[in-house]
C-alpha cells in the first residue's frame, strides 16, 4: 500500500477521521473457563502470599519492580496500596479451583492515543505455564480490543528477563526493540524489551486464541492437542 501525501508531497500516516479517546479500563470482573480475573482487594493477600510462598526462593521476583517481602504483614501493606490505584489497575488471577494464583496490571494508559500496557505480571508457581495463566493474558486483550478499542497492547520487561521475553513471544507480541537505560530499579539500571500487538493483528490472534481455548483442544487430563504457538504462526 502506498502511502497518503499532504499538499507538500510529503508521506503521512493513514487518516483516522473518526477516533476519539478511548475509556479507562472498568474495575469489572473478567470470567474465562480456566481463570477468572478480577481487580485486587486487600482480602486476596492471604491467597497471594500462600501461593508465593510455595517458591522455593525468592527468584520470581528479581525483574520485578516489587517484592521480595519480609513477612506476611509487608506483603499485605503492599497488596492494600496496589488495590487503591487506578494506573496501574492490578488485577488477581483466580485459578481453576477458584483460589489467588498471581497477578497482573492494566497501566500506562494512554486513553488520547489507545495504548495501553499489561505489566507487573506475577505468577505464582500455580500459574506459571498453565492453560489459566494463558487464558488470564487472553482475558486482557479482549478486553483492551473488543471491549474498550484501544490500537495497541504493549509488553515490556527487562532485556535480561529471558522466561518474560519468551512468553510475550508466546503470547502473540511482536519484538520491536531494546530501550537502553530506561529505568533504574532495585539499585540497578535496565535496558527494556518492548513488544506489542496491535488492533489489525488482533482479529486473527483472536481466533488462534479461541481455537487453542476450545474444550476439545484438550483431553480429560488437560493436555493440550495443539499449542498455541502453532496456532498463532498459522494465523500470520
């Protein structure tokens, strides 16, 4: 496709005549068949810190900006101030079995230009890898797409962070690029990987998604007949 020119001859971007700010994510449940996802209340703490506490160690929290916590009564302050903030919006993961399984962040949201980010993603060792824990990330994007019609879902991690950059891969992000320098946290500075997808990719990441979810992609022990990654390369 050729690009649009001004009156000068000049290259521009393609007309949006009828765009318009988009809304704030809503504090509303989001229901799939392996998870639900629901923003976060000080009441879940409890749940949370026991699934965290089933780590071995304290490495699921080196990348992240949060954690680790001394004890119990730390970790429910943090869980209490998180629940009180609208950008971020942390939201709880609810496992199959109905129990608080990790967590997850809708930020950084530029309503003028429909960009939006899903971040600080912290999966307890029930969510990592699960059926769930994918169809929580799914939830968010119908959500940022169909429901609010935002343009672009961004992902981002630090560059070291190998299992984070896998799983946005994973996920149906496209790689775009390291920001070098970009953030200083935990006493040390971080180069950032930025991934992301955006609305015309959607419709098609959409359908893998919704076939790979489908009840007889698995058996009655929950194996998975084809994996998503296939699912979503034969998409493109």
């Amino acid at each position: 496709m050729s690009a649009r020119a001004n009156e000068f001859g000049q290259p521009i971007g393609p007309a949006l005549p009828d765009w318009q700010p988009r809304a704030a994510p809503p504090r509303t449940a989001m229901l799939g068949r392996w998870c639900r996802v629901e923003p976060v209340e000080p009441g879940h703490a409890g749940e949370l810190w026991d699934a965290y506490a089933e780590s071995p160690d304290e490495r699921d929290w080196t990348y992240l900006s949060a954690g680790p916590f001394a004890g119990r009564s730390e970790f429910e302050r943090y869980i209490e101030r998180i629940s009180q903030t609208e950008d971020p919006l942390h939201h709880t993961i609810f496992d199959a079995a109905g129990r608080a399984a990790g967590t997850a962040a809708l930020m950084r949201v530029d309503r003028a230009n429909g960009v939006i980010e899903v971040g600080s993603i912290t999966y307890s060792r029930r969510l990592q890898r699960t059926t769930a824990g994918t169809e929580a990330i799914y939830l968010f994007m119908r959500r940022v797409f169909d429901e609010l019609g935002y343009r672009r879902f961004e992902w981002k991690c630090d560059h070291l962070n190998a299992p984070s950059r896998a799983a946005a891969l994973r996920y149906g992000f496209t790689f775009e690029g390291i920001f070098r320098e970009a953030v200083v946290y935990k006493g040390r500075s971080r180069d950032t990987a930025w991934y992301s997808i955006v609305d015309r990719e959607w419709p098609r990441l959409r359908s893998a998604y919704e076939e790979w979810l489908a009840p007889d992609n698995f058996d009655a022990n929950g194996r998975q007949s084809r994996r998503l990654a296939e699912l979503i390369s034969a998409a493109r």
